[in-house]
C-alpha cells in the first residue's frame, strides 16, 4: 500500500460520511478544486441514497420543487 491509496481511500470516506468537497480538499492539501471534484461522485451517490430514502428521486424532488414555485 502507498500513501497515495491512504489519502485516496481517506477522502473517499470523507466524500461518502457527507463532507464538502471544499473541506475535503482543505484536508488533503489540493490546491486546485478541480483535484478534489473526482470524489464529487460519491457526494452525488449519497445525495440520491437519502432521496431514495424517501421513495423519491433528485430529479423527482426538483420536479416538485419547480411545480411548487410556478404555482
């Protein structure tokens, strides 16, 4: 194991616990955000496994956040 697979695996588990890409990134030192964004995919996937916690989809919950506002 290298420490490149720790820092890799320590910010995978920051991005899955719901930690900002933003401190992640503070975290690990990056200088650029765009370092950080290869984690963003694991926020997302936590993103739809609480939708889907309410039987709903993110794209189902804009939908209905977009028909409340029109209204």
């Amino acid at each position: 194991m290298h420490l490149h697979d720790l820092r890799h695996s320590t910010a995978s588990l920051l991005a899955q616990a719901g930690v900002s890409l933003q401190v992640i990134g503070a975290i690990l030192g990056h200088s650029s955000p765009q370092t950080t964004a290869r984690y963003a995919h694991l926020v997302e996937d936590n993103k739809r496994e609480a939708m889907a916690k309410l039987g709903a989809s993110p794209a189902t919950k804009s939908r209905h956040s977009k028909r409340k506002t029109a209204a």
